[in-house]
C-alpha cells in the first residue's frame, strides 16, 4: 500500500513539475508550419507506386486461383510482387519453371 502512495506521489509531483515548466517557457505549440513545394519535393522521397506483397506457392490449388485471376486484371497485376512459399513437395521446381515461364533467366 505505502508503495502505491509512494508512486501516486511521485506521479503528481511529476506532472506538476511538467506543468510548471510549461507555464514558464510559455509553450506556443508547433503553429502553423509552411511547406515550399521545393521543400516537399525534398522531404518526400520518390518511391514506386505501392504494391501488395503475395505469398504464392505455385501447387497451392488456392494460390492458383488467385492467380488466374490476376492473370485477367492486369492493373492490379502491376501492383503485386511475389514472395515464394513453399508449401508443397516439389514446389522449388515449379517455382524455377514459373520465373522460366516470366521470363527470368
């Protein structure tokens, strides 16, 4: 009990430090900020256009379904980067023949 007493004061006497200190440095806030397009350029670095990492395994049946439909929406396809899983027993090599198949070398 006397422990708990013990933090709730130190925890008042805290805040009332932190109050008082506020009042004397008369915090403002950030205010408003103004942001030059040249500064907002430099500020935000250029990135690609976002993506959606996938998980695929080539044998996985729900996995090849979702593929064949990215396969008719090729906006979205764009937007997809594939990551492998291997779920399967010989899924290594169908994963070498699906990148042949994109056209890795």
């Amino acid at each position: 009990m006397r422990d708990r007493i013990v933090k709730g004061l130190v925890l008042g006497v805290g805040i009332v430090f932190a109050g008082l200190l506020w009042a004397i440095l008369e915090y403002k806030g950030a205010g408003e900020v103004t942001v030059s397009p040249v500064m907002h350029a430099h500020a935000w670095p250029k990135r690609e256009k976002p993506y959606v990492l996938l998980f695929y395994d080539p044998l996985c049946p729900v996995c090849q379904k979702l593929e064949g439909d990215l396969e008719g929406d090729g906006e979205l396809r764009a937007y997809v980067r594939y990551l492998p899983a291997f779920l399967y027993q010989g899924s290594y090599e169908a994963w070498l023949s699906l990148l042949l198949r994109w056209g890795w070398d």
